[in-house]
C-alpha cells in the first residue's frame, strides 16, 4: 500500500471542505511555518487545526499557502 500526497491550495480550501474535515494535515502557512494537526473546522475565513499535544490553532485562510494530505492508494 502507498500514499498520494493532495495539495491543496488556499484558494481551493473552502471547496475541499469535506475532504479535510477530521483529516491529518500538514498546514503551510505564506511565512513558510508549517503545522501539523486534524482540521476541526473550516469557516468562511479561517481553518481550526488541533495539533498532535490537543492544542488548538485557528488561521484566516489568507494566511495560508497550502494544506497537504495524504490518501492512501492501493499500490
């Protein structure tokens, strides 16, 4: 089994909604930071991230250069 990595774009975020809810990302923001965690909740203008030590993060999607998952494939 092997993962596929989707990269998502800020500008694609809010019609990817169902696809990042309750999934472990990888947020980058345009500072280059990036932070790991489960999307909890994505609103109009921000994203909540929880990360792995349960503390919670919330990002205005301007601030945010891609969100990246994995998907796991069959080969």
């Amino acid at each position: 089994m092997g993962k596929r990595q989707i990269i998502i774009p800020a500008k694609n975020i809010i019609e990817n909604t169902a696809v990042l809810a309750g999934k472990e990302v990888n947020l980058l923001l345009k500072n280059n930071t990036v932070f790991h965690g489960v999307v909890v909740e994505i609103k109009e203008l921000t994203v909540l991230l929880k990360d792995m030590l349960l503390n919670k993060h919330t990002f205005l999607i301007r601030q945010i250069e891609e969100i990246v998952t994995d998907q796991e494939t069959l080969y």
